[in-house]
C-alpha cells in the first residue's frame, strides 16, 4: 500500500499549480470537471502527487468545504490492491466509512474507491483506491 496523492481544497488552483510545477518539478496533468462541481488536477511529483481540488458550483461538497475550512488539506488517498477484501476487514474492525465503494472513470484514470468516516482518522479523511486496469 502507498500514499497515492493528497488533496488540497483552493479558490484558485492556479497559484498551487504554478509554484508546484515552478519550484518542484511538478507535472501537470489535465484539469478534470467534475459533474459534482468541482475541478480536479493532478500535479505530479517524484514520489506521488496533489490533486488540486476548485469548487465550480456553489452547492457542491468541494465549495462547502472551502467556505468551512478556508481551503487546504482535503483527504489522503491511499492505493489498495483489494479494495473489497480491505474494507471487509476493516469493517470486520468495526471501521465505518461514508459511502459505498465508488467508481471513477474519467480521463486516463479508471479506479474503485470508498472514505473512510474521519472520526477513526484524527479528522482527516482517508481515501482508499484501488486502480483497474
């Protein structure tokens, strides 16, 4: 398992992108719109990488986190092989999470994944992946 990227929350993903790419040899990957309202980007980085998260809608989950919070970090998300097989054990540990395991398919990136309730995190929101190929 491994740190796959941490989410940061912004107004204005410009100013992250451009100082991640400028200063840390970042790669910028295309910008996705996502139907939920928001924009996701990842930024490449030698050993993982930050998605950038913009609220486009007023309504959405990434707009009312930024007028909560201020911004920044959103969740951790962590690669899994089994995403079933973990989520069934950590269940079996009493672990609750805050939605059913999810699919992505956007892009170049096609994935299963879930997140994990915040309270068994310190607050933080973990999620787990698993990458189909």
């Amino acid at each position: 398992m491994n740190i796959d990227h941490i989410g940061i929350v912004t107004e204005d993903s410009t100013l992250l992108s451009n100082m991640l790419q400028k200063y840390f040899n970042g790669q910028a990957g295309k910008e996705v719109v996502d139907e939920e309202g928001f924009i996701s980007q990842f930024i490449s980085l030698e050993n993982g990488s930050i998605e950038i998260l913009q609220p486009t809608k007023k309504e959405s989950v990434i707009s009312r986190f930024l007028e909560n919070t201020g911004g920044g970090l959103h969740h951790i998300s962590i690669k899994v092989e089994n995403i079933e097989d973990t989520v069934k054990r950590m269940k079996d540990d009493k672990y609750e999470f805050i939605n059913n395991i999810g699919l992505y398919d956007k892009g170049d990136r096609k994935l299963k994944y879930i997140f994990l309730n915040p309270k068994y995190s310190n607050k933080i929101l973990i999620e787990l992946h698993e990458e189909i190929k």
